[in-house]
C-alpha cells in the first residue's frame, strides 16, 4: 500500500525506519537512480538531459505498491569505471525528487550519495537514511553527518569498496575475501563511532561487485552469515549486478530470476534489507520464504 505523508507527523522520520528494521521482517530498498550512466537504470528518468521528477514520483508510487519499504535515491553512477560529477550536478538531479517524495510518501527516504554537502541537503529534504558506498570516508563526511545523527535519528549505512568506483577493480585481490572485509568494515565502524555518531544508527553493507570478481561475490554470499560477529544490520545489494550476469550467462535485462534468488539467500544468511531493481519479483521470494520458515 502506498502511504500519504502526513503534515502532523513531527517525529523524524528514521524513527519510522528503525521501527521497521527491528520488527524482523526482511526489507526492500527499491533502487532509484537519478544518474544518466548508471549499469542498469542510467537514463530511465531523464528528458532532454534534465531529471524528470514526476516520472520518478510515479515509479515509486508503482515501487511502493508493489511491496518496497525504503526508496534509495542516487545522482553518482558508481558503476566499475564511473567518473565523479561535481557536487551541483548532484544535486540538481536528487533534491527534487526527495522533496518530491517525501510531500507524497511517508516510505524511508535513502539518498545514496558520499558528497558530505549533498548528505546535510538530502536529510534536509526528507532523507533518513544516508547510503554510503565510500563509508562516509570522503574529508568532511564524518563532521557533516555526526550532528545529523544526533538531531534526526538518522542512519547511516557503510558499505565496503576499496579504491573508487574509476579505479576499484584494480583492487579484486583477497587472501580471505569474507574475512577480510569483516575486518575492514569494524575497522570503519570504529572510525565512524570516534568520530560521535553510535553504533545504533549503523546498517553495514559488504558490498558485492565493488573492487570484488565474480567468485569473490560468490563466496561472500554464501558465507556472509560470518558478517553477523559486527553485531549490526546487513544490507546487500547483488540485483542484476555482474556476478548474476556472468555465473548464468544472462545479460542486464535477464537478471531477475537470478537477483531474486540471490536476495532470498542472502536473507536466509542474515541480512535485514536487500537493494533492489525488482521489487515485486522480490517481495514474492521473500513472502514465499517467510511463509516457508514460519510453516
């Protein structure tokens, strides 16, 4: 059901969202790219170079309808090889449609983003959740989003990647890809607690196809119940990226069955949210595997 924002609800909104993470019920992020090159999406929600907004107020109507619980909005492709934009580009293409959104939704707002200035604007417009493929590593994250914390109940997910986006598969060499990037994630969680912001407002992220090859990915999926001794929420995002792509030979367009599988079993290992393209396709794997469990 899609849900209307409503103007008497002063609480912050991340309130609703962490509510939601600890009732146990596995969640959707429905994946919104604002971005022209993004690997499967780039374009969708352009017209004549600018971002057309209420084309993408309608996909997350449908989105939402369809069983998503946190709507992920992006203005950086961070595919392999992706170069950076300018912190104005960002934001031309992401604070309009957050506002956009959040005068019509009452649905967890994500921005997607590692720019610390487009982080304050984005929870200004209606985001709670901040989604950080960098960890908030990038000079002056940490400083922009502590008070955040702080004053709006926000959280905050850091994902693992080595490198940037440009250069990161340079980086697919592991001893122990699963151990390593546990080490590596509580290596930054204790940062970003030094830093003022709790540990009870982190949801961290392995980062599957981020400076990791095909069987890197695959490892990491199967055994990424071993990421629960970091004590906090897992999101993971594998929809139609390269691993599905190359394991069952399918192209972008052919991934669905394969991105709902993998979903299903990374919830069955642990994770609370997967990031996903599908939505419907998803939320039927995930009822059919909560149904399942709770026979």
């Amino acid at each position: 059901m899609v849900l209307q924002a409503s103007t008497e609800d002063k609480q912050p909104p991340a309130l609703g969202l962490w509510r939601m993470i600890q009732s146990g019920r596995p969640l959707i992020m429905a994946i919104l790219n604002m971005t022209p090159d993004s690997f499967s999406d780039g374009g969708l929600f352009y017209n004549r170079e600018k971002v057309n907004v209420a084309k993408a107020v309608d996909k997350a109507a449908q989105m939402l309808a369809d069983g998503a619980d946190i709507l992920d909005i992006g203005g950086e492709s961070t595919r392999p090889g992706a170069a950076p934009i300018s912190t104005a580009t960002e934001l031309e293409r992401v604070i309009p449609v957050l506002e956009a959104l959040r005068q019509r939704f009452d649905a967890p707002l994500s921005i997607d983003t590692s720019d610390p200035f487009v982080m304050t604007t984005a929870v200004q417009a209606g985001a709670s959740l901040i989604n950080d493929v960098r960890a908030l590593s990038r000079e002056g994250a940490l400083a922009a989003v502590a008070p955040l914390v702080r004053d709006q109940a926000l959280a905050v997910c850091l994902m693992h990647m080595r490198g940037e986006p440009v250069t990161m598969n340079r980086y697919e060499v592991y001893h122990d890809v699963v151990g390593e990037v546990t080490h590596a994630l509580a290596e930054r969680v204790a940062a970003v607690v030094a830093a003022g912001i709790p540990r009870s407002a982190l949801l961290l992220d392995p980062g599957f196809g981020f400076a990791k090859n095909t069987a890197q990915n695959l490892q990491l999926l199967k055994n990424i119940d071993l990421l629960s001794v970091l004590n906090l929420p897992l999101l993971v995002g594998v929809s139609r990226k390269r691993m599905i792509g190359e394991t069952l030979n399918r192209a972008v367009s052919e991934r669905v069955t394969g991105s709902v599988v993998a979903a299903v079993m990374a919830v069955q290992r642990g994770a609370r949210i997967v990031r996903v393209h599908d939505v419907a396709a998803t939320r039927d794997g995930l009822d059919l595997l909560m149904a399942v469990q709770s026979a």
